[in-house]
C-alpha cells in the first residue's frame, strides 16, 4: 500500500481515455494514483498499462459507480482505510448518452454521474485535503457547457439527452466555481479549477451508437486531438504552480478543440454565482450530505 509520505491523487474514470493519460501524467510527476473505476477488472488492466510505460508508478485501484451514491459512500470509506490525506482530487470520469437514462434513484443518468456522483465525492473527502496552494479539486467541464442551462424543474430535459449532457457539464463548472469562490471566502489556499479537454474520441463515447459517432466524427473529426493532448489541460491544473483558484483551462486551438493549453472561454452563465449557489443546494439535497467549506 501507499507509503503515506507520498503525494496522493484520485482520478476518477482512470482506466480510459483522458482519464488514463492523466493517471500516467500523475504518476510520472511522482504521485501515488488511486484509480477509482466503475469496472474492478478494466481498472487492474489499465494499471497493468500505466506500469508498463511508467515502470516507477505507484497506483491502488477503488471500485466506484458514480451514478449511485451508496457506491461513492462506499468508495470513500475505502479511501478512508487505506489513506490519511488527499492531495488531489480529479474529478474526470464522464458518460455522453443520446438517449435519457437514470440511476437507481430516478435521476437523469449525466446529471447524477457527471455531476452529483463527484459533488458527493468532494464533499466526503474534502477534510483530508491538506490547506496547501499544491492543493488541488478538478473539475472536468466541456465545450458542451456553452449554451446549456440547469433545468431546476426537470433534470430530465425533456427527455433529450444532448441537453442534459450540456446541463451536467455546466454543472461541473458551476460547482468548480462556487467551490473556489467558498475556498476564498474562508480564507483557504486549497485550489478548485475547471478544464476541458478539447476534442478528443476517449472513452466518453463508449455509449455513443456506431452510426452517430461515425456522423459526430465526420463533423469534427480533423479538429480532434489524442486523449494525451486532450489530458493537458487537466495535468496544467492539477500541477503547475502557476494556476489560480477559480481558472478554466482549455486547449485554444481552432474552435478550442485542440491545440495549446490555456483560458478557455465560458458560457455567460457562469458568471451567475446565484445559479451555482443554488445548484449547490439543490446538490445537497439530492445527495442528502451538507457540504461546508
């Protein structure tokens, strides 16, 4: 296990795409990675991987379905066992669904997993992260945020998925934000930064149909980078000492698909606080866990 002198970072979804290159980025910078995965089995194979191109590795696999709550309870507690503090914490898994789905509990499956599934994570763990400027909570947004809405009244959307995966990573910037803006209030050195990735065919869209990835793909296919370029973003985050609390990075390349690491541009919305304070209630509610800072 973990010798607790080591840095420790989670990255959630770690065993594919934008998820697996930051945990090579991770370790290579010298951290001890726990891979928290929805699937035990493609975690270990992944690990197996990391090690073969980072012989020096240090990594621990956690079982974790972010779309159901009892899971990330669980996952945090198995943290807890094992580990005294978090130095960072990545909160990157995703899913895209064009169809709606929702968990267990009857909420839209984007919403709960992209959003709630990671609000729920932070607010568990968030008195093991040491009050320190190398300090990180990442929270990984998207293109898609821009021109999205948070339907307070129907998280459903209507039953149109492609909305309500533009509602769930807006909320993903939305808590980055009000995250930071609650770290500063209280006179914290803890840094929340958002990132997006750009455009990348990771393992977001495993549950895309063949024949509309072929379409999305033809649409935007010479924008896109490798989940190794489309990682940047997340490793400038949660690494450089020349960040701030409350930054949104991206890649800025031709229509922010690809490209070098820097601002990325936001949707008018975020500048709301009073739309993020009130997600960040509602989040509490559907979670049913106080999240204070």
């Amino acid at each position: 296990m973990a010798v607790q002198s080591e840095r420790i970072a989670i990255v959630t979804g770690a065993n594919n795409g934008i998820g697996f290159e930051t945990t090579v980025g991770m370790a290579e910078a010298g951290y001890h990675v726990v891979m928290a995965c929805r699937s035990q089995h493609k975690a270990e194979a992944a690990k197996a991987d990391v090690m073969k191109g980072v012989p020096s590795a240090s990594l621990d696999v956690i079982q974790l379905e972010l779309s159901d709550l009892a899971s990330v309870r669980a996952f945090t507690e198995a943290f807890r066992s094992r580990y005294s503090r978090l130095d960072v914490l990545i909160n990157n898994a995703g899913i895209l669904l064009y169809s709606t789905e929702t968990n267990g509990d009857g909420v839209e499956l984007q919403f709960a997993t992209n959003h709630l599934g990671h609000f729920l994570l932070t607010a568990l763990l968030f008195d093991m992260i040491p009050d320190d400027p190398a300090s990180r909570i990442v929270a990984l947004s998207s293109l898609g945020h821009k021109g999205a809405d948070i339907h307070f009244d129907d998280l459903s959307c209507g039953g149109d998925g492609g909305v309500a995966y533009g509602q769930s990573k807006l909320a993903c910037l939305l808590f980055g934000d009000e995250l930071d803006r609650r770290l500063r209030a209280a006179g914290r050195e803890t840094k929340a930064l958002s990132v997006h990735p750009g455009g990348s065919e990771s393992g977001l869209f495993q549950n895309v149909a063949p024949g509309q990835l072929a379409e999305m793909k033809a649409q935007v296919e010479q924008f896109l980078h490798s989940p190794e370029e489309a990682a940047k973003p997340t490793q400038h985050a949660a690494l450089s000492p020349d960040v701030e609390g409350g930054d949104y990075y991206g890649p800025i390349g031709p229509q922010e698909m690809s490209g070098e690491v820097g601002n990325a541009t936001r949707d008018p919305i975020t500048e709301d606080a009073e739309i993020a304070k009130r997600l960040w209630g509602l989040s509490e509610t559907m979670t049913d866990q106080a999240f204070s800072v």
